[in-house]
C-alpha cells in the first residue's frame, strides 16, 4: 500500500505544499508566493520549516519543479524526452535536511528542439504524469512560460516553451500598452477578437500589439477590455503556431488554473480542437505515482 | 530665398534641436534625453526655453514629432493617407509662444491599415520627407515603435507600425531573458543567426525568444552575445513580416543612428533588398521642405 507523504511543488514564483495520505487524499496543504526567486542565500530549508514546520518530519517530502533547476534548491540533470513515469523515478534525487526530512526530488526534462535546439522545463512534466489518465495527445500548461507537450504511449515525446505569460506581464506592466487600460476583468468577446486577429496572421505579432494601443486610442475598444484583447492576442499567436502542425483529432488538455486555463480552452476550441481542462491536482497526483514507481511511498 | 529657423524634434524620449541658416546648414544644436514624457504639468516652453533660450526669439520654429501628440504640447489632428509636403504643407498649426515664438507644428499621419484598422505615426512623415530625393520606395524608421513606410509618387502611401524597439527593451530589462545576458555589445555573427531564426519561422516568435535564454543554459551563445541574439530574433521577424507581399525590386533606405541602423541594413540585404542608410539629419531636411511649402520659411 502507498505511504502518505507530503507533495511540494516549488516554482520560480510561488510555494505550494500538500499533505497526502496513503488512500492519495489531501488532509493539510499551504500556499504562499514565496518562490525560489523570494529565497535568500539558499536558504531553502527554513522556508520549507517555516511553511511545513508542523508537518510530521518522518513524512516523504515529494519535491517538483523549478526548486530542481540550477537556481533552486538541489540542481538535478535534466532526463532527455521521451520519458514517462519509470524515467522520472528511476532520476530521483534524495536530500536530506538538517532536521532530518527526505526530500525526493522529481527532475526537469530536455527535448532536443528542432526549432530551438535545446528545449526544457521543471514541474510540467509530473503534471502531465499526473493527467494521463485522461487520454489526451497534447497538454498545455499555461504560465510564465507556457508549455504545449506531446505524450505518446504514456510518455512526453516533445514539447514547445512559449513566453506568453511573461511576455503579457511586459506589455501590461511596463510598456506603453498597459497605460491605456483600466483593469483586467475579464472580457471574453474581445478576448475572442484578440485571438482571431492572431490566427489571421501569426507572424505579424510585433505589428499586431500595436493595434492594443491604436484601438484604444480610436476608442474602438474600451479601456476595461483592452487586457483581454492583448491576452487574446498573444495566447491566439501560441495556440496558432503551437498547433499548425496538429491533426485536427489531437485531444488537447489544458493543466492550469481556472481563469487562465479557461483562455487556452477557448483558443483551442476556435482552432478547431478538442480540449478539456485539467484537475488544478494533477502535479499532487504525479508525484505520488512517480514516488510510487519510485519505492519511496 | 528660404528664412533661417529653428529645427525642433521632440519625441516621446528625447528633444533635439537646431538652428538652421538660410541656406540650409545647421549654425548650432542641442540635444537632451528630455522627451515629451519628461515634461512636468504642461511646462513645454519653459523646457523648450531652457534648451534654445539663448537663440533668436524672431526665428521661427518648425517642430514635427510626439510634441504633436495627445501627450504632447499641442495636439494636432492626424491626416490622411496618402499625404506628401504639400498636404503637410497646408496642415500646420501655429502656436505662439508667451515669449513671443512662433511654432509651426507638422503634424502626424493616420493610415486605415487592412491589418490593425488604425496605425498612426508622428515624426517619421517629415523624416521621409527629407528623404525622397534618394529615390528610395520604402522607408523603415528603427525606434520604440519602428515604422515601415511605403512611398508612392511622393507620398507617404501607407505604413506599419512595429513594435520591435520597445520589445527589445522589456526582454532586455525586464525578463527572465536579460539575466544571462553581460553587455551590449554588437556581435554581427549572432545578430545574423537570430534573423535566420526568426526568418525560417516568423509565426514562432514566442517560442523562438525562449532559445535566447536555453542557448545561453547550454552555453551555446556566451553571455557577451546574447542581446545580438535576441535584437536578431525580433528585428528579423518585423523584417519577415513587413517584407513578405514586397517584390525584390523595392528600394529600401533605412533612417535611424547608425548602430541601429546598421542592423536593419543587414537584415534587410539577408531578405535580399538593395538597401542604404539614410541622412541622420533628414528630419531637419524635411521640415525645411514643408515649411518652405507652407511659406513661413
């Protein structure tokens, strides 16, 4: 029988820790925005106490994501793609605290990108471990940088990075788009607008962005909306070039947050797919049958 | 004979003036990084008093750029494309200051783009303007908002906005992309493999930007070289776009310093267009030749 154990997912921006009992279910968890770029001097161990500090120390730590990469806490060699669940536990790598916990840590993969030639990423792929059940082809893991991932026969055969989070945060933060707008309640119409501008021409995004601040300017579109055309804009620039090479019969699902994620299924939807949206769960559910397969629950 | 005056360039980021004699040559300058979006509370003459105070209050002033703009000293109403000297010409607004000065403010143009309905520019009509004479069909201004403009029987046809400068600067400053990167030097060879890049796959341009950080991970481009990189991915993909309904016989000049310039040159030759390098003074060129139309000169 699995053991409980305690499931952390520590990215480049946000802390999240669950505690897991052995029938898989979620008995405590905590959350926080102290990513790995928050921890000062490496001191990785007194936030994990700080956070799971009542949390019984005998417990398996279950670890993924960017606390893995060279600026987290224990730098684990990227697997190469394909690989599945047997790979991952097989690259385990067990840290013990200074208090005595194990921390198991799941690795990143690497996919040699014909485009781009060396392609990665932390966390997505026990996400996707966690959502094959599910009998998608392709998996899409909205964020900072946003991930399209193929799985084939149970394991991810390749994916494509996308800056599209990160570049929305640019222009709405710090470029002469975001002074126009007035908020970012959602608007799912202009969203829609943003996206079909992006299909029609997916390679005329730096002309495209433009048009955020000209419709503004011509009051063609409102300030309230404005965010959700830029947004519509770009995600429609991914989900275009992402998806061009795609039979219209890949089954797509999207792993992330409801508001976020609902954006991509609406994107793909108008592409002309099928997609669902994941469990918010998926990355808990991954590590557990990573650890699993693993022996160290 | 054409008068004396005073050439005024004010952009969003910087103001540069000169005193221009009757037969053209300029008797002395100014420049300061104190741009439109400088000026506090309106206090556009006691800036512009401060800089050229000391020359002759009689002259008149010929002034063209964002000081035409909503955020400007005086807004002017964009005109129409198409639009050469004489609809400039005719469209000037006079403004007197409390000192006594006359200002003549050209205005910007408007273009009914297929692409982005609006698209407007302020400045760059009266750097092509100043430009004609070297016969070129196709003019690019490189900056925050890089235009490309498309000249007819010597009128400004139509154009597109791009916005490569301003996006360059949000990956350098502002992303995880600028944090591997050490200086800015200009590395020909690396700029050269980002437009390639972006050349073969324009649509991939939220993609391809995450190569910039990955191959700097892998040590593929070292760190002196990686801003070339990512100024070749986002110049070659304006340069993609822009030029793609364009038959190889267009002529293009490129009016911009001659650092930035000189990228746009290379880019444009690897998409095999003839191309030169403009006049850095033709905004004053221009101003002349539609001042002398409008008869204040």
């Amino acid at each position: 029988m699995t053991k409980p154990f305690i499931a952390l997912d520590w990215g480049t921006t946000s802390f999240r820790a669950y505690r897991v009992s052995a029938q898989g279910e979620i008995t405590d968890q905590t959350a926080a925005p102290e990513g790995i770029m928050a921890v000062m001097d490496g001191k990785f161990e007194d936030v994990l106490e700080h956070h799971i500090g009542a949390w019984d120390k005998t417990l398996p730590i279950i670890a993924s994501g960017m606390v893995t990469s060279r600026q987290g806490w224990v730098e684990c060699p990227y697997l190469d793609c394909p690989a599945g669940a047997d790979e991952l536990a097989k690259a385990i790598t067990l840290h013990t605290t200074t208090s005595g916990r194990k921390v198991h840590f799941i690795t990143g993969l690497h996919h040699n990108s014909t485009s781009i030639t060396h392609d990665v990423l932390r966390g997505e792929e026990t996400q996707v471990i966690g959502s094959l059940k599910n009998g998608a082809t392709h998996f899409v893991t909205p964020g900072t940088h946003s991930k399209i991932i193929a799985v084939e026969n149970s394991r991810i055969a390749s994916f494509a990075t996308y800056m599209t989070g990160e570049t929305f945060g640019l222009y709405r933060n710090h470029s002469i788009l975001g002074r126009l707008m007035a908020g970012d309640a959602p608007d799912e119409a202009t969203f829609k607008q943003g996206v079909e501008k992006a299909f029609a021409d997916p390679a005329g995004i730096l002309h495209l962005l433009f048009s955020t601040r000209t419709l503004g300017l011509f009051n063609a579109i409102k300030p309230e909306s404005l965010s959700s055309y830029l947004s519509g804009l770009l995600i429609g620039q991914e989900v275009a070039h992402a998806t061009k090479h795609h039979s219209k019969t890949a089954n797509y699902q999207v792993l992330g947050s409801a508001a976020v994620g609902a954006n991509y299924v609406a994107a793909l939807k108008m592409a002309g797919f099928n997609v669902t949206l994941g469990d918010p769960l998926c990355g808990v559910y991954g590590q557990r049958i990573i650890a699993e397969k693993a022996g160290v629950i």
